[in-house]
C-alpha cells in the first residue's frame, strides 16, 4: 500500500467519523437550545405606551388602573380600553400574565372607530382582530362546563377576527376556518409574564409568543384603527407596552 493510498484511507475514515458526530448531534438530549428572537421594543422609532396614550372606552371607572408602570386589569365588566389615536402599520410589544386560572383577555388591533359607537358596558367592539390572552385552565373549565372538547380555541394565541372584520388565517386553522391557532404551544401558565410581539402591516398581522411566530393572518379589513385592551372577567396585568409605527 502507497504513502498517497494510506493517506487517503485516512482522511476518508476522518470525515465518516465527523459526519457521524454531526448527525448525532441533534439527537443529543444535552444539546443547548437554539435562542429564541426577542423584539423588546427599544431602539429608534419605538414609543412606550402609557396611562396617557389610552382612553376607557365603556368599563367602570376602577377596571384600570396603573402603577409602578404595570397596566392591571379587574376583568370587570366585560370590556375595553382603547387607545387615543389609531394607527395603520406598526410593530408592537407587550408583555402580560394571568392572575386567575381560566383567565380572558385580548389585545384588539385596527379596530374601526365605527365599533365604539353606543358601545355599552359587558360588550366588545364588534369590528376588529383579537391576539387572544388566554389562560390555559380557560379550556379545563369549558370541558367540565359545556361536556365538550375544547377544539374551536386554543391558549397559545389564536388571531381572529371579531364582528363585521375579516381576514384569512394563516394555517393551522380553527374548525370554522376564522382563527388562526399557533403553530406551537409557549404560552406560560398564571402569574408568570408571557412576552408577545405583534407585527401589523399592510393588512396582514403576525404574532410571536414568547420569542417565536405562531399565528396570524393576511387580506385584513380593516387595516387602520385602534389598539384595544381587553377586560373579560379575570384580573390580568401587562406591562412594557410599546409600538413602533411604520410607513
């Protein structure tokens, strides 16, 4: 056997032995996570939202309240708190956590202005998108309520639209084919923060939980509106709220 014979043996042997190390790879459990892509909402452009930058549109006058910059919620009644203007293409950041099990709540965006007219209390806008906020123990209570599966919902981070709104979902879709359910399940269950990033542009709205994109949906009407808040039943609370508006 040659020098040149021996030493190409050896390199072919070489490189199975590293190809056979990378393909384990993978299936190695003690493998580090890849990081997840965080938008915190700082940096040129973006503005925090505060006390000042949102109006009670039809709840009672102790369902908000703010302090130490953390936006807490009742839940009661049933309703929303808007913001002063509308916007069109924007980015926005907001954090949130749960304080009850089977805790609702939402965040409305492009809601029309045309919804709040002679919107009473108990009621939500009727021409908009939610990003849903959900409590995981929201589907055990419907199950032990209703006797059925909890399949029209999930507590991921559905993005729907609401009343004479419309779009189309981004897949997988719901069973009436009008929410658009994530693509992975991260959201965190009560008193803990979850983190979301919501993208808006163009009449197409993307959602991230917790640091990946999950749901949303394109071919919006509307596309220009409010931010909204929602109050649903149970206290919740956010914070870090901030948007970042776009041409």
């Amino acid at each position: 056997m040659t020098a040149l014979l021996r030493s190409c043996i050896c390199c072919l042997i070489s490189l199975h032995l590293l190809n056979a190390a990378h393909a384990a790879e993978p299936n190695n459990p003690e493998s580090p996570a890849l990081p997840k892509s965080f938008i915190d909402g700082t940096g040129l452009g973006w503005h925090k939202l505060g006390e000042s930058d949102f109006t009670n549109a039809n709840c009672a006058k102790d369902t908000w309240s703010w302090k130490d910059e953390i936006l807490h919620c009742t839940g009661k009644p049933t309703g929303v708190m808007r913001s002063e203007k509308q916007y069109t293409n924007f980015e926005l950041v907001a954090q949130w956590q749960m304080l009850k099990s089977g805790g609702n709540s939402g965040i409305f965006v492009w809601t029309a202005e045309s919804a709040f007219a002679d919107l009473k209390p108990g009621k939500l806008p009727q021409c908009g998108f939610e990003i849903q906020v959900l409590d995981h123990g929201y589907a055990e209570e419907f199950k032990k309520k209703t006797g059925k599966k909890p399949d029209w919902f999930t507590t991921n981070g559905d993005v729907f639209s609401v009343g004479s709104a419309h779009m189309k979902p981004f897949p997988p879709a719901g069973p009436a084919g009008e929410r658009s359910f994530p693509r992975k399940n991260l959201s965190k269950g009560i008193n803990q923060w979850n983190h979301y990033y919501v993208r808006c542009i163009n009449g197409e709205i993307r959602l991230w939980v917790n640091g990946e994109e999950v749901s949303g949906g394109n071919n919006c009407e509307p596309r220009s509106g409010y931010l909204c808040i929602e109050s649903e039943g149970a206290p919740v609370e956010f914070k870090e709220l901030r948007i970042r508006e776009l041409p």
